[in-house]
C-alpha cells in the first residue's frame, strides 16, 4: 500500500510559542534583567524585552489557542492507527 501525506491544514503556532516562550524568560529574569543584561546574549535580551511587551490577556490568549491546536490535532489524529513523521540525522 503507497504511503500518503495527510495534514489537518492549521495555522503555524509560531506566534503561541513565542507569548509563551518570551513571557516565561522574561518572568525568570524580571527581578534582575537590569543586573544581569549585559551577561546575557542579544537575542536573549530580545527576547525578554518582547516578552515584557505582551499582556497578561495575550498570555491567557496564547494559553487558549494552544489548547484549540492541541484539540485539533488530538481530532485529526484520532483517525489514524500509525503516524510516521520525517527525522533529521
């Protein structure tokens, strides 16, 4: 039996990872970002100062729209018995 593609056509989730992923660093380093700044990469320091930009409402958003992802992949998924997913070496 050929093998065949399937996806559940879904938005990228890059913007959800990135409220939740930048809020957490910039909770972890709200205390002593000012102290500890210029220890830290520029990319980190990018990313915190994004996650000090976001809302607690655009946290609860993001919280919620990964729990939508998350069920519609659960449904998509409850159709197959086996999922092969490509690896990289």
């Amino acid at each position: 039996m050929p093998a065949s593609e399937s996806h559940p056509n879904l938005q990228d989730p890059w913007r959800i990872v990135h409220v939740m992923w930048s809020t957490a660093f910039a909770a972890y380093f709200r205390d002593n970002f000012s102290a500890v700044r210029d220890q830290l990469t520029p990319g980190l320091v990018d990313v915190i100062e994004q996650g000090l930009d976001f809302s607690g409402a655009d946290v609860a958003d993001a919280y919620i729209q990964r729990n939508v992802y998350y069920e519609s992949w659960r449904a998509f998924l409850q159709t197959y018995d086996l999922v092969l997913t490509p690896t990289l070496p």
